[in-house]
C-alpha cells in the first residue's frame, strides 16, 4: 500500500540529473535543425526515451456501434482514434512517427493559441516534429503489460507522445485515446457525409458543469470501450487534467484496470457533486500528482475526500511547475520560450518556471515506477524522486 497522506514540502531538484541533458542535445534526435536555419520557424523537438527498447507505432480506428456521439449526435455511432506503441524490433526501415500529421498539424496551429492563449499564434511549424516511435515497426513478440492513456481536456493524444513513449521503451505497450469532439483536433482515415477526415473541438473557453459532465462520462466510456475492443484485462491508465478524472473514475468503474494516475485531474463534477471515486473510495492503487502551480481550492478538497478513505492512495507535487509539465509541453514551452516566441510569463503559466532537465525525467519516472510497482509481479520502480512531494 502506499502513502496516502500529504508530504511534507520538497522543492524541485535545481541541478539537471546526470545524463538528462541527452534527452534534448542527444545527436541522434530525429529532424535536427541546422545551424544555418534561423529565419525559419523552430524545430521543436521532444525528449528522447530512456529504455532500452525501440519503440514502434500503430494507428488504429475503433467504432463503437453501440454508443452516439454525444457532441454530433448526427454521426450515429462513436468512433476514436487510438495508437499503440509498444517494444519493436529493431531497424531503420521505418520512418519516425510525426507527432501530428499535416492536416492535424494545420488546425492545431488555428486552435493552439486559442485553447491555450499562452502559445504562439503563428511562427510554429507543428508539422515538423518527430516523435521516437518508428511508424509500422513490428512489434517484438511475447506479451507486455498496457496501459491507456487519456490526455487533457481540448488536447489530443499527440501531445502526450513523449511520455508514452518513454514508457513503451521501457517494455510496455502503450494505447493513447484521443476524445473526438472533445480534442483539439482528431484525423480520421476518411470522410463521410456525416462525420469530416478531421474533427475539431466543439469545446469553448468556458465549459460549464453539464458540459464538464458529459466530458468524463463519455471519456470513461471511451476507456471502457477500448478494453473491450482490444481484449484487454488487467491494465493500468494514466491521464492528465480531464483525462486524469477519466482515468481515476473508470478504475472506480472497472475491475479491469488495477492501477490509475490522475496527473492533476479534480474528482468533482464542477458543481460541488463529488465523482463516485472521492465519495465511496478505492481498493486499488491510484496516484494523484500534481503541481504547485495549478492547485486550488477545489482541487485538494476533492483529492482530500479519496484521501479520507482508507485505500492505496497517494498524493505527490511538483513544485515550481504547472498544470501542462505532465505534457509534451513541458519540452515544448520552453524551447518556444528560447525561440522568443512565448514569453517568460507564458511559460510559467502553462509549465511553470522548473528546468525540463530535471521535469521531464522526474514525471517519467513517477507514473513509471507507481504503474510497475503495482502491474508487475515482484517489480519495483526504481530511480529517482527529486523534486516530489
């Protein structure tokens, strides 16, 4: 069981760890911008895995015929957009994944600056970015433990890929779910009089509480859905923000998952009324991690009624961070910063003030050594904690 009361206060480690510059300068990075290229718009790059394993990918589209789309009841049935990541054989013959396709690429770089007003209105090439998961890679046989991953509300699955990869390196196989309707953006294999290739969010700045609710309930039949479309039991699911709620719930709701983390997910319905998991509890493992940055009132009072009950809960913080360092952003932001294309203010506010040479190796091991410790046999995560609390 783990610690389920508040630690004490820790603030973020300020040296780098040894050897996390790598995950940044590393050579080998897919797509490495050239010295002479100023004048065009910077290559982002992500974070390279720390595993042991190459990584390969596999987009898949999964129709639930028993379920409407709750934001375009005219499409008829629910339809997601899925992709796995798992250990590869090794090779070059495959090319890198891109984090967003150039027709996803095109909407997010409408819609980026206004789901998240501190990121750039233009000067981004969102198209340009690799990701270090080899697209159509075979996997490497044998049997590996899943986790799903739901990303935050009005984000796509795309910008949880460094940390979902990360974790596929490091032998897991790896389903991220994308919300249509909910996501920024989702791109379909086609189109079709009732549903376009590319669906974007229908979500505005200010959701209210009905909204909110029809948000988690659809993501956590959307998890559901993907268990039983995949065939898969026995799995654990992470999230962050609303995705984080989703994950928290459906663990509530299904004994098929054995273990969640809710990266900074609140456990009400907006309008006070606690989810079913803060009210009743849990009798499995679920971590709730968060950041100095983004907590609030309504955050700790609904972690503090799960925590209330006896149960495998545990709290952690991050300090000198905010609420998007469970991201891809937390790489990202910052290098738009350096480019001069977001101010320093900006960058506090969506991944706070922290090094990414310290977050992003910290969040990595965090929802990996919770997730193995409690889905593998005999197996504890191991590494290090700075900068937790």
């Amino acid at each position: 069981m783990t610690d389920s009361s508040a630690p004490t206060r820790r603030s973020v480690a300020k040296g780098a760890l040894a050897g996390a510059a790598a995950l940044f300068l590393g050579a080998a990075a897919p797509g490495a911008a050239s010295a002479s290229g100023r004048s065009r718009p910077p290559l982002l790059q992500l974070p390279a895995p720390t595993g042991a394993y190459p990584v390969g990918a596999r987009v898949l589209h999964l129709v639930d015929r028993s379920r409407n789309d709750p934001w375009d009841p005219g499409i008829g049935v629910r339809e997601l957009m899925v992709t796995v990541l798992r250990p590869a054989v090794p090779g070059s013959g495959f090319p890198w994944l891109p984090q967003l396709t150039p027709g996803a690429a095109g909407a997010f770089a409408f819609l980026a600056h206004l789901i998240h007003p501190d990121l750039p209105a233009s000067g981004v090439d969102w198209a340009a970015t690799l990701t270090r998961a080899r697209d159509g890679a075979p996997p490497l046989p044998g049997r590996r433990p899943v986790l799903l991953y739901s990303p935050g509300g009005g984000d796509a699955r795309t910008m949880g890929s460094s940390l979902a990869i990360d974790l596929a390196s490091h032998g897991w196989t790896i389903v991220t779910v994308d919300h249509p309707g909910d996501a920024s953006e989702v791109e379909f294999p086609d189109g079709r009089p009732e549903r376009p290739r590319l669906r974007t969010t229908v979500l505005g700045p200010d959701i209210d509480a009905a909204t909110f609710r029809t948000m988690i309930d659809t993501r956590v039949a959307d998890l559901r859905f993907v268990l039983d479309a995949l065939g898969l039991d026995r799995v654990g699911v992470y999230g962050h923000s609303a995705g984080g709620t989703a994950a928290a719930q459906a663990l509530h709701e299904d004994r098929r998952i054995a273990a969640a983390v809710n990266l900074e997910g609140y456990l009400d319905r907006m309008d006070g009324e606690l989810l079913p998991v803060a009210r009743q509890g849990t009798d499995r493992p679920l971590l709730l991690a968060g950041t100095d940055g983004f907590r609030d009132a309504r955050l700790d009072r609904s972690w503090a009624a799960l925590l209330a009950h006896a149960g495998p809960v545990a709290r952690r913080q991050l300090d000198d961070t905010h609420h998007w360092v469970f991201t891809d952003y937390a790489a990202l932001v910052p290098q738009l910063h350096q480019a001069g294309l977001m101010t320093a203010a900006g960058r506090a506010a969506m991944v706070g003030r922290a090094d990414p040479r310290v977050t992003v190796p910290a969040v990595r091991h965090l929802v990996r050594s919770f997730l193995s410790r409690h889905l593998l046999p005999g197996r504890r995560g191991t590494g290090h904690r700075e900068g937790w609390r």
